[in-house]
C-alpha cells in the first residue's frame, strides 16, 4: 500500500486517496493501531477533536519510522469549537496534541454552531502556513454553496457519508461545480448491508 495514488486538491495539495480512520478507537489502543496502519502503508490518517485521540495519533506519528511529511493528517473541529475565537484556540490545543508543527487537512466537522466563525480561523490558520488545506464535513449542497460562495477560500474537501448504497449523485454535482473534493466516511458502509457478504458486490468482486 505504499504508493497509494493521490487526488490534487482545489489548492494544488495531493491527498492520498484512501486512509485510515481513527473514529472509536480508544485512545488508549489508538498509538498501537496506528503504528501498524503506517506499517502497513497507510499515509492519510484522520482523527478528530470529537474522537478524543489526537494525542495517541501524534504519539504514534513520533514513534513511527515514516516521516513526517510523508504523512497526510486530517483533524476535525467540533462543533462545540464552533465560533473564531474558540476554534482558533481548540487549533492550538489540537497542534499541541497532535506534537506538529501543521496539519495536512483541517475540517469544519459540523455545520452547527457558528461555523462561519470557526472557518474564518480555519482560513487564518491556512494564510499562515498551520494548515495545508482546510474544508468542512458533513456539509449539505445548500450550506456547502452558501459558504463556498461568501468565504474568502473555497473548501478543498467535503467529507461526507458516502457508499455503494448510498452515493449522493446530486451532492457530488453541486461538489464537483464548486471545485470541492468529495472524501468518503464509512466508504464501506460501516459494513451494513451485508456489505462483505452481498451477491452482487461478490461479483463484481470476481469479475
């Protein structure tokens, strides 16, 4: 899995397109896994201030033999966070966490709570060379258009729920008009569905 391919953000950033996510992962086994999914190949890791384990990923990034710029680290801003002052300090808290000097990907988590204001910081924090890219999560078309549209930067990503059952066709339209990357959580369903069992998965599979 080491040369996974990359998708080129709105900014020029490449982006691994496959990753490994650290949501209920306890942060007490967080640093173990994640050594073993670097091990493995992985270099997009994503974490979130809501997963309560940014230092067990920053910890396993320190102890890991891939380097640091080798890797592309996601975190997301709560909603909790929400607002320009707080988020510009929960930044701080998590880069302190994390032990980087920057962070790849910074998310907008929600679109609740005073969101503009916490991208705004988001957008301070990317001027100043703390962030690579910024974007936002769980974003629906409407409120991705409306910030998309007044913000000074366009969001480089869009992460959403998307799968095989359910694949957002009109939302990836609205993405792709707005130069926003689309990334996948639960790409694999979260394994409803009977997603590793499903006839026709397995066979397309063997095709």
């Amino acid at each position: 899995m080491t040369n996974i391919p990359t998708v080129t953000l709105n900014n020029g950033v490449k982006m691994p397109i496959e990753g490994f996510g650290v949501y209920q992962i306890s942060n007490r086994e967080c640093k173990q896994v994640v050594l073993k999914a670097l091990e493995t190949g992985y270099r997009l890791l994503d974490t979130a201030q809501a997963y309560q384990n940014e230092r067990a990923v920053g910890e396993a990034m320190i102890e890991s033999d891939v380097k640091r710029e080798d890797i592309f680290l996601t975190t997301k801003v709560d909603f909790t966070n929400s607002g320009y002052e707080q988020t510009k300090a929960s930044l701080y808290e998590s880069l302190e966490k994390l032990q980087v000097d920057y962070i790849d990907l910074v998310i907008m988590h929600q679109a609740y709570g005073d969101y503009y204001g916490g991208y705004r910081a988001l957008e301070e924090f990317y001027r100043e060379g703390k962030i690579r890219a910024i974007g936002v999560s769980n974003f629906f078309p409407d409120r991705l258009i409306d910030l998309s549209t007044f913000a000074d930067t366009v969001p480089m990503v869009n992460q959403v729920e998307s799968h095989v059952f359910y694949q957002q066709p009109e939302a990836r339209k609205i993405m792709k008009q707005y130069g926003v990357q689309m990334e996948s959580w639960g790409p694999l369903a979260e394994g409803k569905n009977n997603f590793f069992h499903h006839p026709v998965l397995l066979s397309i599979g063997e095709k």
